[in-house]
C-alpha cells in the first residue's frame, strides 16, 4: 500500500494511491496530475553523510566510523512534482537521491536485532546541497541542506511489507532523462537496523520520523530548467523541476 | 500578556496569566490546580551557536587551524528536535552513560508571522512573543559536526514557562541569568550576541522560512554550568520568565 499527503482544492488529505498513481478523495477518483504531492510524513528529518563508502570517497572522505547525522526542518521539504530553487551566482549544486525510512512507533533504546518492527515504510528523498556555502562548523550546515524548498520527499511511502529487502535496493537518478547517478542501498555504510539502534540509543524517534539514508556516488550539478528525478526500486520515483530565484518568486506570485 | 501550554485532565489547554498572577483556562475559568506545564511552542526550535562574543572570543585562535579553516559566516545554525522540548517543572533527564551535561540559559524568540527574505530593520515585527530557554547539551569540544548526539537527546530543551508578548521588550536589554539550586552561575547578556535578534532573523530568512510558532534561541554563551542529577536549574529573564526544572538521573525516570 502506498500512502500519500496531497492538497486538492486547498484542503489537505491523507490517500492511499491507487495502481495507476490517482488518488480517492471522498469517493471521488483524482489523477496524479490533477493534486499537489506534498511530503508523505511530518516528524523529525534525519540526514546521513557519507554514508556509502563510493560517496565519501567522491568527496575525498574516509568514511565516518560514527554516523554523520543532520537535521532537517520542515520548511525545506517539498513534495513530489515540485520546483526547487538553484540560488544565483552559486558554482555547484547537486542532488542526492536517497531511501528515507519512515518510523512507525516510538523508538527507544532499540536493538538493531529487533530495528525493523519499529520501520513503518519507506519514501524517496532528494537531498540537494549546494557546495558554496558549505563551512566548517556544524557541517553540512542548514544553509547547504535546509534551504527552501532543496528537500523533495515522496511522492509517497510504501508499507515495509511491500518491499521485501531493503537492503538491496537500486538507487538512480536522472537529469533531462540521462542516467548520472546509481548504486544500491546494500552499499550503506551504516544500515537501516544500525542507525535505528543507533538514533535510538540517545534519543526518542516517534512516529513520522523520517530518516534519510545517504546517497552514493554519481553526483553533477543541476541548473535551472533541469528536470531531475530520482527513485528507488520498489518505493518511488520522484520528480522535481530546477528553478531560477526570479522564476520561483514568479511562481510565488501568481 | 503571558500565553502557555499546559496538560490537564490528559488534554492540552491553552493558559493566560493575568496581573494577579492567576492562571485563566481557555474556557475563561481560573486554573485551580498547580499547574502541568507544556513547551509553550509547536513549531520548529533553531539554535543560533557560537552567537554569544565570550565564545567567539575563547574560540578566535582556533578559527583559522583545521578542521575550520575560516570564521563562520553564515549563522551556525542547530535543531533541538521535538522530543527534547519540554515545560517548566519537568524534569531534565541526565542520560545513563554521560559524563557531564550543561545548561544553556537563553533567550527565546517566537517567531509570528511568516519570515521569507526579512531585512534587518523589519525583523522585529516578525516576531510575536519571546520567552525564557534552557539549551541543555553534552560540552562539546568540537563544532565542527553536527550536535546531534550532545544537543538532542530527551529533555534537553526546556522552554517557558510561558511566551510574552513581544510588544515593549527590547531584546537587546535583556539579561539572562542561571542559577543551579539557588545560587547565581551564568549571565549571559544579549546585548553581547554576535548578531543581534532583528539581524540573525534577517541572516537566517535569507536561505529559509520561519513560520508562526517557530523558535529561534538566540545564542548560549561559553559554557559554565555543569548540572547533576538532584540539582535544580533555573534560568530567568526579567521581564519574560523563570524557568525552572529538576535534573534527574534517565534510569530514576524509566
């Protein structure tokens, strides 16, 4: 089953997401293209750096012997059929497709032999960051990775019953149609059941809680007019547009 | 006026003080129990480091050395995450295993209306109320990751007791002091933040949105004070707030 948040007529829903991606609203059948996808889930936002091996090599890192974990805020979350802003005047920004796993009752002091009965489902993430305004403190810094509308997630999440092994999941993305980016989640660094154990061993996750998962290697930089998408086998594929600072505050206005 | 949240009879009631020092419910009846406070917001709660000029001052030397490399431009920004957030009176946990946790007596800015792109000088008409934070965090020896792990564990961020209307507060004037069981720690006055309330609400709207509800903590100072379980710390601001809490030890508490 697959569980979408849209907004139709200004009213906000919770759906379930039919074979051919329409959603029920009060009985009524609505095509995927005729609501607004917003993100599948409202809790707390876990990011992962460096959490495949390949991705922390691209970036000249070893990879970390602790998970490198951030935060998100809602404010940068969008949802799927979406624009993202590329700021003006920046050299590099890029994408990260990613498996976010969506936590389904609350979480404390979990072992990783028993992680999974607390996993409700999985969504699709894009983790964009923009390199120039990386700094060394408290890194990746908000600036980089919580800008506005730079973290797409959805369209939807799937049931963890439908998705027989998490850990052997491909990852691609494309931009304008070109494949640039792929490898599998069974190349994390820190899996699913560890990072639960992990998160879990000095905090309280609830449900809702989102933990996006790393990206691997293959990342380029996106300009305005770019389409990009990004999937993971079995969960989503989720498609985001790049806009210009003048032409996100055109769409704004309107 | 003074707003806040409290829990009653297993439900969340919105509370006004009044002159007399009353506590009037939301229906207009007097509060007759003591009463079971709540964090006083529900949006986001952002954290503002390194803001405080005795903690740039004891840092300056390291700036240009490795892992920084340069001063921090942008706010360096945190998230103190839901499950930390809690109200005045309820205990602060000290986690099994840690060695020393400290308080961090700030001020809180509640964010009114929603702030996109805020200059300076509009800034402060962004912000509804303010109120009284204790930015509870393991020492950290380094910023140059993420403070996840020192930063968001379970009741590390009291907030309250209540929010003041933000109209007639200068914020620049006020004076946050810390006590540990009645005795004066720290003081940490805000006319000594590195960026000033109305600027970093300009410097962080620059890249992100801050919606109605959200909180900005506006900068701890060098950390001074180390809490034990059986302690009690109070952290108050003239004009806003006493916020008190106990500190016990997490195993007492399960």
């Amino acid at each position: 089953m697959k569980h979408a948040r849209i907004r139709y007529q200004g009213q906000t829903h919770n759906v379930m997401v039919n074979e051919d991606h329409s959603v029920t609203v009060n009985g009524q059948r609505l095509s995927a293209d005729d609501v607004t996808w917003l993100p599948p889930a409202q809790g707390t936002v876990f990011a992962l750096g460096l959490n495949y091996a390949d991705h922390a090599a691209e970036l000249a890192f070893k990879a970390p012997t602790e998970p490198l974990v951030f935060l998100k805020s809602p404010s940068t979350l969008t949802g799927h059929q979406q624009v993202s802003v590329r700021p003006d005047n920046v050299a590099y920004m890029h994408y990260e497709c990613e498996l976010v796993v969506i936590i389904g009752k609350t979480a404390r002091h979990v072992s990783r032999e028993h992680a999974m009965d607390y996993v409700a489902g999985y969504s699709v993430c894009n983790d964009y960051a923009v390199r120039d305004f990386l700094e060394n403190y408290y890194r990746p810094n908000l600036r980089v990775k919580n800008r506005d509308t730079l973290t797409p997630i959805g369209p939807w999440w799937v049931d963890k019953a439908d998705v027989a092994d998490p850990a052997n999941l491909t990852l691609r993305t494309w931009v304008n149609g070109k494949l640039t980016q792929q490898g599998n989640t069974r190349d994390m660094v820190f899996d699913i059941p560890f990072l639960i154990e992990y998160l879990s061993s000095f905090m309280t996750l609830s449900p809702g809680d989102m933990i996006a998962t790393g990206t691997p290697e293959g990342l380029a930089d996106v300009v305005p007019g770019d389409e990009v998408v990004v999937e993971v086998e079995g969960v989503g594929r989720l498609v985001n547009r790049i806009v210009s600072e003048s032409e996100y505050e055109n769409l704004r206005g309107r | 006026m003074a707003r806040g949240r409290i829990l009653l009879n297993r439900q969340v009631r919105d509370v006004t003080l009044q002159a007399d020092g009353n506590l009037l419910l939301d229906n207009g009846n007097p509060l007759m129990e003591s009463p079971q406070w709540l964090a006083p917001v529900t949006g986001t709660v952002y954290g503002a480091a390194l803001n405080h000029r005795s903690l740039i001052e004891s840092l300056a030397g390291a700036f240009e050395d490795a892992p920084y490399k340069a001063a921090p431009q942008a706010p360096v920004l945190f998230i103190k995450t839901s499950n930390t957030q809690i109200g005045h009176g309820a205990p602060i946990l000290f986690p099994a295993g840690v060695d020393r946790i400290q308080a961090g007596g700030a001020l809180g800015i509640v964010i009114g209306k929603t702030a996109r792109k805020v200059s300076a000088e509009q800034a402060l008409a962004y912000i509804a109320a303010y109120t009284v934070v204790n930015e509870v965090s393991q020492p950290e020896d380094s910023f140059y990751r993420p403070a996840v792990k020192a930063k968001c564990r379970d009741s590390f961020c009291p907030i309250g007791p209540w929010l003041i209307d933000a109209r007639r507060v200068d914020p620049q004037t006020l004076v946050v002091e810390t006590y540990v069981n009645g005795t004066l720690r720290e003081t940490n006055r805000c006319a000594d933040l590195v960026r000033s309330v109305p600027q970093l609400i300009a410097d962080i709207s620059s890249f992100m949105t801050l919606e109605p509800g959200d909180l900005l903590i506006a900068g701890t100072p060098l950390r001074s004070v180390d809490l034990q379980a059986g302690d009690t710390v109070t952290v108050a601001i003239e004009g806003i707030g006493r916020l008190e809490n106990p500190v016990i030890a997490e195993e007492a508490a399960r």
